[in-house]
C-alpha cells in the first residue's frame, strides 16, 4: 500500500490512502498525479487517483484539486499562452469527469488575466473564444455565466475603447455569441443612454479660428469657429436624444442641423478615379488581410475634434457617413413608440414634418456621398427596418424567440382534442403578456397594443368634431340625444355655453341655433378687425352680412346678452408689431418676465446668447410664448406684467387690447 509523507509544524506525519487524508495531504496527491496528466494530455490519470481515494468525500477532494489546478497556472504556466491553454482545456474534462468544481475553468482564465499583460490577454482570451461552445453546455452555463459576465467586464474596464477597439469588439462578439438572444442582463430593456460618452471640443475661439484659416483654401464651403462649434455640438443631441423633446433644446438643434447639412450639401465628394486594371482585380485580391484586420476597410468610429482637422474630415467619406447616419437614428428613435419613453415626450407637428424633410435630406446626401452611395444608402435603411423590429419586441417584453416543432405527417387526421377549460387559456394569455376575453374579435381588440392605457392617449382618438361643423347637421337638431351631445360640445369647446340665457320657454335647438349664429358673427366680427385700417369697402361687405344675421327675431329672443358680455370671449390677435411694441417696453426686466412664464435659466440664457439686444431677447422669448404656450393671450401677459410691477409696459398691452381710437358699438 503507497504511503505519503508530509511535513507539519516541523514533524513528519505518514498517512496511507487506505484511511482518510487532510486537505494538505490530498494536495501533495494531486500535484504529482496532475502534473503527470497534464504531461501526457491524459485526464484518465487524474481520474484514476481521484477515484483511489475513497475514504475522502468529494466535498474534501474537490477544493484540493481546485486549488492545485490554480497553482500549477500561476506558479508553472503564466508565462506559456500555449501551456495556459493547454491546461484549461484539461480543467474542462476534470469538470465533466467532476473531479473538480464546474467554475474552475472560468476561474483560471480570471486568474490568468488578471496576473498578465493586456498583450497576453489578447492571445489568452482565443481560447475562451475557441470555447464558446463548450461554455454553452449544460453543465457549464448555469455555472459559469456570472463569472464569465464579470470576467469580460473586468477586461472591458481595463481596455481603452480608442486604442484597444479590436480586442473590445472580440469581447463583445464573444458575449453575444455566448448569451442566448433573449438573455435580459444583455439587454437595454429600458432604454439607457450612454450619458457618460462626452465629446469635448473647443479651447480657445481666436487659436481655432487661425488654424481653421489655414486648411481650407481648396474647400468651398466657409469652416469658421462658429460652423465648428455647431457641428460637434450636435455629438450632445446623439448622446442624449431627449433633450430634443424641450422646444428651446429642440430649436437650437434643428438650426444646428440645417447648416450642417447645407455645408455638406455645398461640398459634394467626388468619386475615386481607379483605371481599368484595378476594375479587373478579384475579389480576394482586394480583401487581402494581415494577421489581425483588412488594412483598407479599417477605420475609427470615434474622430478626432482638433478644429484644424475639420475641413479634411468634411473630405472623409467615412466621417460623412457617419454622422448622417447618427441623424438617421436619432430621427428614428424621436419618431418611434418606445415603452420607457416619458409621457411628455411627444413631438408636436411641426417637428414631425421637420424629421420627414430632413431625413429625405439625408438619405440623399448618403447616396451621393462615394463609394456605392445608392447601395449604401440601402443598407443604413434596412439596418433601421431592422432596428424598429428589435425595438417593438422590446416593447413586447423581450419574448424569448423558440423554432416551432414540425408537426409530424402520419396520413391520418388527428383525432378531436377535448375543449380545454377556460382558466387554461387565461393562464396561458397570462403567460404571453397578453389578455384572453373568450372572444376572438374582443381578444383581438385588447391586445393591439401592449399598453392600452398609453394608446389611449393617443391623438387619432380624439373624435370629437368641430363645434361649429355639428352645429350646421340640420337633419338631427330636433333630436334629443343630438341636443344632449351639442350642449356637452359646447361646454368643451365655446365660451358661449357660459352665456346669460333668460328664455328658458325656448327650446333646446333654438337656443343651439342662436349660438350657431354667434359663433358665425364673432369670426366676422374678428375678420374686421384684421382688415380695418386697409379697405374701406370689405367692412361694410361684412357689416352687411353681420346685419343679415342679425334679422332672425328668435335669435333676438334667446340670444339675452348685455353689451358688457359682448366680445368678452373674443380672442385678440397678436402680431409681429405687437411684440416689437411690448418688448421695447419691458427691457432689461425682460428675464424677470421670463421666470414667472415658466422658463429655466437654460433657457434663458439661450435667448440671451442667440440674439444681441435686450429688445430682440425678449422679442424672441415672446414670440415662443405666443406660439406654444396654450395660456398665451394678451390678457393674461397684461395681468402678470401688473402683477410684476412693469405698469408701463403693461399699459401699452392693454392698449393693443383695447385701442383708445376703437369705437365700439354698444347699440347691438
């Protein structure tokens, strides 16, 4: 019978295999016995002395090995990239023979990494690509997927995504390789952005502006500090797409927008000139490849913001492309439906048509843009379609994606299944993420969107009518249901519901008949006073017509109004001159303005900065209000002004209001 000996504290101790050995013991067995298995490439040797030492559980023979295994790669095999691989792959028939833990291959690869140079890491990390298929299995998956997660990370983290892109990009193939397609810590389920990719630019105005000057002589298009600091402030838009949902954000990204893409539209590439012999090359010749990647399909997708460089980038097909593509996707993720997108966050119609114009725009620069534009071109289009699909099953829940089993073909036809019972088919709908309603037509309906709720928000369910439009159905006025649903249409949409009405002896389709015609005499009414002042004939063309409408005695019966409630609801319009007249009133104390309407300090400082004069800020500020604001109205800017002791400028909106020169006619 073999006997060991082994030293402790100074003393010798012998201990057979026949009786159960301490962990020091087991690991002066194993370290002959791997040593020699791993020589001959024979894991049966291992086995064989595992298996001998069967007064030992494996819960004690197990860490002994693991621990031998560990020692051998650092103290013995470190610096042989060929012996590391060697001896993980003898780590992996250890585990499927479970002689050792199932984590221990993915250990000694952490291990490895961790103790060698990014140089060695790159040779080391082929054989955890080689493995993907044996990472994969069963018995390792469960096992080692965490570890092999924190062991590309920790990788990740040490490599400079600028000098290391090639061995970054082998990492994450590899987990996307090793992951199934529905594996959730591999996706961006809520929508994240990288809010830490930072492109810096710009030191010094003057120095830029010198080094501009000096490279583009040959280029026709005018590269001063102010295109160059437009063009690479657009880099914070792409990083962060929402900031394009704030309207002052939004307007200063879209005039960035258009003037670069009026310079790239006014320097157009040309297409390389190649003569008939490299026409005839193959294929192959052309893809020639060193040891590592194609020399000429390399290039870096992260530029240099030197200003100096800008006019040769604006020469670079591939820096071209790249950007119009970036505006390709922020365009597509402002116009899609994404599940964590912010309810507030909802383009307005008029950015709508911007993004359809803009992005026609630059499809078309793509296609002129050389090489194989127009194919190109196609390419980023169907890449998008693409993308819009992994974004809806997103939206779904990241279902997990299963081949469907082929039925099989044995002549007969299958016999009748039994009806299965009802709790079975909502456990199942539960299970899809979807509802059941026991009818196909009413199932249908419920599951259209994955967020009910949220779709019915949605614009295109608004179905309520003009008011003045239901007014004029004249089939249904005697209806009594039609009377119910005008009078809750008016209450929604028409001052004219809150109106004194003293005839209560009327009916309900007099009364509705009588605000019909008011509504009608207050647009005239309106149109008047567009014109007046420049024609002296059109205001008695409508005065006339206003007087015919007028001649209904029923609408002077129960139209019971005083002249202090006349054109109190009627709207005032505001024009360019208005503005001009109200901003040179209020001055300097136009920010002072500007916080009580609701905008930031941001915001603020983008009407100072885009415009030269304390008048033309607050024209500009103004002019915003007006259009997007749905409280904007002169009553409302006179009563804040008051309310912030601006009595002058005040005064002169209540005299836009209500011009002194204005006769009003009370006789009515």
């Amino acid at each position: 019978m073999t006997s060991v000996s082994k030293k402790s504290g100074g003393s010798t101790e012998t201990t057979s295999k026949g009786a159960s050995v301490n962990f020091v013991g087991l690991q002066k067995i194993f370290q002959d016995s791997l040593k020699t298995a791993f020589e001959t490439d024979n894991v049966k040797v291992l086995k064989t002395e595992y298996d001998a030492l069967k007064h030992n559980n494996d819960s004690d023979k197990k860490p002994a090995l693991d621990q031998m295994f560990r020692e051998m790669l650092l103290f013995h095999l470190i610096n042989d990239v060929e012996k590391v691989g060697k001896l993980i792959a003898l780590s992996v028939e250890a585990a499927r023979e479970d002689m050792v833990s199932t984590t221990i291959p993915v250990v000694l690869l952490g291990d490895a990494f961790d103790a060698v140079t990014l140089e060695k890491c790159e040779q080391i990390f082929a054989f955890v690509e080689d493995k993907v298929a044996v990472w994969k299995e069963e018995i390792f998956f469960t096992a080692c997927k965490n570890n092999l997660l924190r062991m590309c990370n920790d990788l990740l983290r040490r490599l400079s995504r600028s000098q290391n892109t090639v061995f970054c990009g082998r990492i994450l193939l590899f987990l996307a390789k090793f992951f199934p397609f529905s594996e959730r810590s591999g996706l961006n389920i809520i929508s994240e952005f990288n809010l830490d990719n930072i492109t810096e630019y710009g030191a010094d105005g003057k120095d830029m502006g010198e080094g501009l000057g000096d490279t583009v002589e040959d280029v026709p298009v005018q590269i001063d500090y102010n295109l160059y600091c437009k063009f690479w402030s657009l880099q914070d838009y792409f990083r962060n797409p929402n900031q394009c949902y704030n309207k002052v954000q939004w307007k200063t990204f879209a005039s960035h927008a258009s003037s670069i893409l009026s310079a790239f539209s006014s320097f157009k590439l040309e297409e390389p000139r190649t003569n008939s012999s490299q026409h005839k090359r193959k294929a192959s010749e052309v893809m020639e490849v060193d040891e590592h990647f194609a020399k000429p399909q390399h290039f870096f997708a992260k530029f240099l913001t030197n200003p100096k460089l800008l006019a040769l980038q604006l020469s670079d097909s591939n820096f071209r492309r790249s950007v119009l593509v970036q505006f390709l996707i922020l365009f597509q993720y402002l116009s899609s439906t994404v599940k964590f997108k912010a309810e507030s966050f909802n383009l307005t119609s008029s950015q709508t048509e911007y993004i359809k114009e803009t992005e026609a725009k630059v499809y078309k620069l793509i296609e002129e843009t050389p090489p194989e534009g127009k194919k190109f071109a196609k390419t980023v289009q169907h890449m998008l379609q693409r993308e819009e699909l992994w974004n809806n099953w997103k939206n779904d829940g990241c279902k997990e994606f299963k081949r469907p089993e082929a039925p099989e073909d044995t002549g007969k036809s299958p016999p009748k299944k039994a009806k299965r019972p009802l709790g079975e088919y909502v456990m199942e709908s539960h299970r899809q993420g979807k509802f059941y309603m026991a009818n196909n037509e009413l199932t249908r309906l419920w599951n259209l969107s994955p967020d009910n709720l949220q779709a019915c928000k949605g614009e295109d369910r608004n179905f309520l009518p003009p008011l003045e439009t239901y007014l004029e159905n004249p089939k249904e006025k005697s209806d009594p249901s039609f009377e119910w649903r005008a009078l809750r249409l008016l209450a929604r949409q028409s001052p004219h519901f809150f109106t004194l009405f003293n005839a209560p002896s009327y009916r309900v389709s007099d009364y509705l008949e009588s605000v019909r015609k008011k509504i009608q005499k207050d647009k005239i009414e309106i149109k008047i006073e567009a014109t007046e002042g420049t024609s002296t004939a059109e205001p008695v063309e409508h005065e006339s017509v206003a007087l015919e409408e007028q001649d209904d005695p029923e609408l002077l019966k129960t139209e019971q109004l005083t002249p202090d409630d006349k054109n109190t609801h009627k709207t005032n319009p505001v024009t360019k001159e208005n503005i001009v007249e109200i901003s040179g009133k209020i001055g300097s104390d136009w920010k002072k303005l500007g916080k009580k309407l609701g905008y930031s300090a941001d915001e603020l400082l983008f009407f100072e900065t885009e415009n030269p004069t304390t008048t033309s800020q607050c024209k500009a500020m103004l002019s915003i209000w007006f259009e997007d604001d749905d409280d904007a109205s002169l009553d409302n800017l006179a009563y804040i002004l008051e309310g912030l002791d601006l009595h002058v400028a005040a005064a002169a909106v209540k005299r836009i209001i209500d011009p002194p020169n204005k006769m009003e006619d009370i006789s009515d």
